[in-house]
C-alpha cells in the first residue's frame, strides 16, 4: 500500500507551489507600471513519482507525489532587447540635433524688427533717406544709429550661437559623466549577478536593472552589449571594451576645439551613435556651420562699408573714417565713436554738401554680389542662410521622427512580449487561489483521514 503521509505531502507541495505563484503574480501586478520591468512566469514541474511496489503488492506503477516550481521565468526576447538599444541610440543621435537646429532656425531667423534681415533693411533705408538730404544732421544720426542696431543684431546672434555650442559642450560633459556612472553600476552588478547565478540564484530583478541602464548607456553612447555566463555583459564602445566583469574604463570630455570624447590613455572614442555623437555634431559641425555663415556676411558688411565710408567727406570736409569697428576676444561689431557726431558721417564723393555720391553707394550694397559672399549680395547670402537653417531643421526633425517611430514600434513589439497584461494576471490570480484552496482543502480531507485512522484502529473488541 502507499505510504500513509503520502496525500498530505502531496497536497502540501500543491499548496506551496501555488502559494509561490501568487506571490509571483502579486509582484508583477505591482511593478505593472514599473519602467523597464519583465514580467515572470513560474515554471511548474511534477515532482519525481514513488518508485514502483515491490512484487505482490497491488498498486500497478509509481504514484505521483505532487508538484513544484523549479524556476521564476524572466519573459526577455534578448533579440528585441538589442533592437530596442539600436534604436533608442539612432533616436537620442537626431534628436538632440534636431532640438539644437530647431534653437538655430529661431535664432537666425528672427522676424519682426529684431531680426537681422530687418536690420540691414532698415540701414540701407537710412542710406537712402541720407541721399535725398545729405546735409540734414536729423537723418544722418538716423543712418548712425541703424548702423549701431545692426551691429547689437549681429552680436547678438553671434552671441547665442558661441552659446548654443557651449551647450552643446556642458551636455557632452554631462553625458560622458553619466556614461561613465553608468558602466561602473554595470561593471558593480556584473560582479552581483556573476554570485547570485554561481549559487542557482535566478536574480530576475537584478536583470531587468541591468537592461535599463543598458538602455540608457545605448541611448547616450550607442554601444554594443555581449552577454556572459549568469547575466553579466562585455560592453564595448567602438572597437574598445568599456565594461567587462566587475572593471570599468572611464571617458573624459576634454576643453578644446573640436569637441571629442577620450580613454583614459587620450586616444578618441570612436562615438558614431546616441546623444554623445549627436552633441559631437552639434558641437563641431552644425554650430561652426553657421557660424561661419554669419562671421562672413559680418566681415563683409564691415569691410564694404568701410572701404566706401573712408573714400568720403563729412559735412565739415573732411576725410571718412571706418564707420564700423570689429574688437575684442569674440570679434564683436560696433559703429565707431567718432560718428557720434553726426556731422562727421562721410556721405559726400567729392567733398561738396550737396553730394552723396558716398551714401548712394552704401545704400545699393543691399543687393550689390560681393566676392566675400560667393557673389551673392548681402539681402541673397541671409535668405540663403534662413533657408538653409529652416531646411536642416525640417530633415533633422523628419530623421527624430522616424527614428522616433521606429523606436516606438520595437518598445510596442518587446511590451507585448514582456510587459505585464494586468487581465492575464488577474485570471492567473484566480486560478492559482482556486488551486491553492483544492490544495489546502485535501490537507484537511487527509487530516480528517489520518485522524479516524488514528483513533478508531485497535478499538474494536475492547
């Protein structure tokens, strides 16, 4: 006959097995809304049955002796998870381009009075008005003071570009910084996981640690991720090993033109993904780009109409002097002190008060081509520079979008594979509670058993 405590084992197995799966459910219902985590599963397995009876014993076959989880499975498709990284690196590369050329596009293309095709509009008027009456002082300090909100304009805008890029280098700083916090957390679990799993451990929680700051450093770096014996991973940047077991190598983001990111040993790191790459296009191409826009079109302003201001004659007769001038560290632009008297405006070719051969000429630099422009005139080289602006920030913002999509599109796909369904929990609650009753309720029913057997054998004939 079987053995006499059999059932109860049984039922006992039963009941913890799925005393175990409700504490399960209960804690992917409370993570339900927790980024980055995957749901479990536990793995029920029978438990190995009793051998067979020995000979002359009726019981036909070995008895099943219950149930038992062997394992809290982690739902991870790895495969999507690495998919997820790429995408998440292309999304952070154009993004962050996208919001720097969005700042530029506002910043050059200004409208209303303050923007810098209004301003050269509104000195070459004065120009012209200065022909109509070159010897009204009234309109000559109109020409002088245009010229000054022109050149506050252009300093202006030269200002916010040095400090788009100083942004773009303060974020590059801040990024390499949380790279690096990041690999030494990964290289402080790599170590965690590497004992958890040399003891059997299943460190579910630790894992899902692990992805989330994978994904954040694929996000900021776009590197590559090889995974090892009990969940530890080899990172690598480019063709150099970032983490690997418990060690981690730091970056640095050094002061200096171009931006880069270096190793220890100062070579650079090869960064063509993520937010760091993006910054490092920011900081070394977009900006000086249109940098470079603008310091020409400022030297050829300064240059034209000074070579023309100083081959005139103010009211008083004399020579012209430089009407603007360009000083200091940044190479800002102002109008010379001298004209703070309006008289001394060299508006007159021959020197007589009725002439403005000067003026004239000043005013049809407007659409006049100039060699330091590429042959465009000053009105053509700004609308080009708006169009362009305007044109990058569209195809950086249609390049975030897609990449944004795509991104999406994976989250959504590893969600439906990992992410908790709180009605499929819900129906697993409901299922493992009427097991774990079944269960408990055959504890009782084999209680009662044992106890009449107790009580009542040997009793008769007393």
């Amino acid at each position: 006959m079987s053995a006499t405590f059999l059932g109860v084992e049984t039922a006992l197995r039963g009941a913890l097995a799925h005393q175990q799966a409700l504490n399960v459910a209960a804690h992917n219902v409370a993570n339900a809304s927790t980024p980055g985590y995957t749901r479990q599963n536990p793995v029920f397995r029978t438990t190995p049955g009793c051998p067979a009876p020995a000979a002359g014993y009726p019981e036909a076959g070995p008895l099943g002796t219950g149930v038992t989880i062997v394992q809290i499975h982690r739902v991870h498709d790895r495969w999507l998870a690495g998919r997820a990284r790429t995408s998440a690196a292309a999304h952070s590369y154009w993004n962050v381009q996208r919001q720097f050329s969005e700042r530029i596009e506002l910043v050059v293309g200004q409208d209303g009075g303050a923007g810098i095709n209004s301003l050269m509009d509104r000195f070459w008027n004065a120009w012209q008005q200065v022909t109509q009456s070159p010897q009204d002082t009234g309109i000559r300090a109109i020409a002088i003071s245009e010229g000054r909100n022109l050149a506050a304009g252009l300093n202006a805008v030269d200002r916010e570009l040095r400090q788009l890029g100083a942004d773009a280098r303060a974020m590059l700083a801040d990024g390499v910084a949380r790279v690096n916090a990041l690999a030494q957390g990964l290289a402080d679990l790599n170590a965690q996981l590497r004992v958890t799993g040399s003891l059997g451990g299943t460190p579910n929680d630790l894992l899902d640690q692990r992805d989330r700051m994978l994904a954040e450093l694929a996000s900021l770096a776009g590197v590559d991720v090889y995974e090892a014996e009990h969940g530890a991973v080899t990172v690598t940047l480019g063709s150099r090993i970032l983490v690997e077991g418990n060690h981690a190598v730091s970056l640095q983001a050094p002061a200096g033109t171009p931006a880069t990111v270096k190793w220890p040993d100062g070579s650079t790191a090869e960064v063509a993904q993520g937010e760091l790459a993006g910054l490092l296009r920011v900081a070394n191409e977009i900006v000086p780009g249109h940098q470079a826009r603008l310091t020409a079109l400022k030297q050829a302003l300064v240059e034209h109409v000074n070579s023309l201001h100083t081959t005139g004659y103010d009211l008083d007769g004399h020579s012209g002097h430089p009407f603007f001038v360009i000083a200091g560290v940044d190479g800002e632009v102002s109008v010379s002190p001298l004209l703070d008297n309006p008289r001394m405006l060299a508006a007159s070719g021959d020197g007589s008060l009725g002439d403005a051969t000067v003026a004239r000429s000043i005013a049809d630099l407007r659409d006049q081509p100039l060699a330091a422009l590429g042959g465009s005139s000053p009105r053509e080289h700004f609308s080009a520079w708006v169009s362009a602006a305007g044109s990058e920030a569209r195809t950086l913002g249609d390049l975030a979008e897609r990449a944004q999509a795509r991104r999406d599109a994976i989250l959504a796909e590893q969600e439906s594979v990992s992410g908790v369904n709180l009605d499929e929990e819900a129906a697993r609650l409901v299922q493992w509670q009427r097991a774990f009753s079944a269960s408990a309720r055959m504890l009782t029913v084999m209680d009662e058993l044992l106890g009449t057997v107790i009580e009542q054998v040997g009793l008769a004939g007393r």
